[in-house]
C-alpha cells in the first residue's frame, strides 16, 4: 500500500508541475513545451484514475471477505 501512496503522491506533483509549467509556456509564447506538457500531464491524469480504480477495487475486495 506504501508503493500505490507514494505512486499517488508522484502523480500529484507530476500534474501540477505540468499545470504550472503550462502557464510558464503560455505566458512566454512556448508553444511546443506546452504541447509536451499537456500530453505529459493528461498521462500523469490516466494514471492517476486507473490507480484509483485500482484501490477501490482492492478496498471492496476486503470488505467482501
């Protein structure tokens, strides 16, 4: 359970260092590293769904045995 944590806590910071490296890009006209981030970040945000889904799955699991 240490590792989904700790996977979780990447995610986090992985999408909101790309939400502030978008803003950067976009104030200063870098478009390209935007299209990178956006992509980088809309990854990080799948991962992140199917981690979640993935602890559900297991905390209902135990609740059934």
């Amino acid at each position: 359970m240490g590792k989904k944590f700790a996977l979780n806590i990447f995610y986090n910071l992985g999408i909101i260092l790309s939400i502030f490296g978008l803003v950067w890009c976009y104030q200063n006209g870098k478009y390209i590293p935007a299209a990178f981030l956006v992509g980088t970040g809309a990854c990080l945000f799948y991962f992140k769904i199917q981690l979640m889904k993935d602890i559900r799955k297991t905390y209902k699991e135990k609740d059934q045995l």
